[in-house]
C-alpha cells in the first residue's frame, strides 16, 4: 500500500538537491525563480512527512494487531485506527489523477446568483457558506475577496480565495450550475421553486510570461470605493476597495478582502490575471476541441442538483453520485462528489 523505501528516499534526496541550490549566493538573484523552488521544497518535505507518518501508523496498527488476541476490547480501536488508514491513503491515492499544469496550486471560485430574484440570491449564498465550510475542514486558507449582498437575502455574486496544495485540483470539478429545488421561503404559497447559480473556478495564475499574458497599464481602468456590508452600511470608512476594468475585454474584477488599498490591488490583479488567462486557454481549446475541464462554466452546463422537496438528494450528473444527506452536503461535505470527478 505505501510507497517504497527507494521512492520515499527519492523525494528526500530531491528534496536535499533542491536546498543544496538555496545555498548559493546568487539563489535570490532571480527572485522568482527561487520562491518557485522554496514552494516545491516545502510540497515535497509535506509528502515525505506524510508517508512516513503513514507508515509509522501502519506499522503500530500491525502490532497492535498482534495482541489483539490477547485483548477482545481492542478491535474496535483496530477498526477505527484503519479505517483512518485507508481515508488517508486513499486521498492521497487521488492525487495521482491531479497532474493538470495549475492543480498544486491555489484557487479563485466565484459563484454567481442565477436569474430568480432573492431565490437566486439565497441560493448562492448557500453556496458560498458551503465552500467556506468544505476548504476550512480540508485545511485551506480561505478569504472572502468580494462579495455583492443580495437585495434581501444571500448574495447576488462573491469570490473566494482559497489557498493550498491541491485546492485548484480539488475545486475544478466544480465549475458549472448548481440546481436547487425546494419550497420557497420566500414565497406566500411556499410553492415548489427551482434555483440556479453559477460556479467559476480558475486557478490562480503566477505572474505571467510577457508573451503569454501582457496587460498594458493603459488598458486598465482602476476605480477605489468604500466596502459594503449589510443594510448598505460602510464596513471600511477610507475608500480601500478596489475595482479594476479590463478595457480591451470587458471583464471588471473588484476586492475588498484587505484594509490597505495597495494590498486589495494586488490581489484584484491576480484576479484579472487568472479570467483572461483562463479566456485565453479557453480560445485556444475552442479552435482544437472541446476538452473536459474547462475552467470558465457556461449558463446550461448544469453538473449537479441539490433536491430539498419532495425528497431529499443530492445528484452529480457528471458522475451519477447520489448523497440523500442534503444537510451535510451543504454543510461542506463534499468529498465524495469531488472524488469521484476527480477520478474521470
């Protein structure tokens, strides 16, 4: 089940080649070169603990096993111990299927309310609240980077940036409309509705090349306002918001996570970067073929849908997985659905 001793001492001797390189004076001459290796450093000696934890684990779980003759009352620490195994191994095991260019890396997921007024609203938020709840618990750093608030409830758009190894790999699959069906709250009748929102996820994009991705300073139109939060009130009373018009394209991304208006900049700016990033490989693919995994979801692509009436169940129609714990599911747990698109 674990990797071999040979291929675990491979990560560690790759891991010492790479370290050997930042003891050279010049490392930092180019600057981002050498942040690229500190990363891959810091992955691989991530791995190389995991494996040996792994190990160490399984080997105390095979003594274990050998007194547990001795002690009838030890079998149900045996199973809870391997079923922890095997939860651990097999999402490492899914890893192997995460080898797209971006999918080590972090992470934007957008979510945008469908047409359906404060249903809509609603249901994006539910949204929302659901990938905060799913990247907390995988132990990704998450930050709300802009948020526009529904006209009574939820949201009418918001982007998240989540932050760690494997967050794009994880979170691609789940580009697409999400489909809600359940009695409106907000309705008189409390009749039967149907709500769509729609999910963006792009990977964030490291400062590109010139000849990949070159955005002229004259192409941008750059606009500061004070956040808003609910009931219209001011959160920040200096103008630290920030807003940044792509003239060329169109595309308008705005931050607000940040109180220093240099910082919400930088971040809209990655932002950008990834949209007409992920625009320009999207045109690229369009004139050869249409690939899976696309990473800008069009209106009509529905992946999955979310049933609170008049049964309860949640169903991927990419993959056909089926979760009748709706409350969970919204709850963030999401694990099985991504699994399972992951391994397509």
């Amino acid at each position: 089940m674990l990797r071999t001793v040979f291929d675990l001492n491979s990560l560690k001797n790759k891991t010492s080649d790479l370290e050997a390189l930042t003891d050279d004076p010049n490392f930092w001459n180019d600057p981002k070169r050498a942040g690229e290796i500190e990363k891959e450093i810091k992955d691989l000696k991530e791995e190389v603990l995991f494996w040996e934890d792994l190990r160490k684990d399984a080997a105390d779980l095979a003594e274990l096993l050998d007194v547990s003759s001795k002690d009838p009352k030890l079998a149900q620490e045996i199973e809870a111990r391997y079923r922890d195994l095997e939860e651990r191994f097999k999402k490492e095991e899914s890893k192997v299927f995460l080898s797209n260019k971006f999918d080590k890396g972090n992470v934007l997921l957008s979510i945008y309310s469908g047409a359906g007024g404060i249903d809509a609203q609603s249901w994006a938020g539910m949204l929302l609240r659901m990938y905060q709840r799913y990247a907390e618990e995988a132990g990704y750093r998450v930050v709300l980077l802009h948020e526009s608030l529904g006209e009574e409830k939820g949201i009418k758009s918001a982007t998240l940036e989540i932050s760690g190894r494997y967050a794009y790999g994880y979170l691609r699959g789940e580009a697409g409309v999400h489909r809600l069906v359940r009695l409106s709250p907000f309705s008189a009748q409390h009749l039967r509705h149907t709500s769509f929102a729609l999910v963006e996820v792009l990977p964030e994009i490291p400062e590109p090349k010139k000849e990949d991705l070159d955005i002229l300073p004259d192409d941008l139109e750059i606009d500061t306002f004070r956040a808003s939060g609910p009931g219209g009130q001011y959160v920040n009373k200096r103008e630290s918001a920030v807003r940044i018009h792509h003239l060329p394209s169109g595309m308008m991304v705005s931050c607000q996570s940040e109180r220093i208006q240099g910082e919400n900049k930088e971040k809209a700016m990655k932002m950008l970067v990834s949209k007409l990033y992920a625009r320009k490989l999207k045109e690229e693919k369009d004139k050869i073929s249409k690939l899976k995994g696309d990473a800008s979801p069009e209106w009509g692509s529905q992946i999955r849908s979310y049933v609170l009436h008049p049964y309860k169940m949640v169903k991927d129609h990419r993959t056909g997985v089926e979760v009748r714990d709706v409350e969970g599911v919204l709850d963030g747990e999401l694990e099985e659905f991504i699994e399972a698109e992951v391994k397509i």
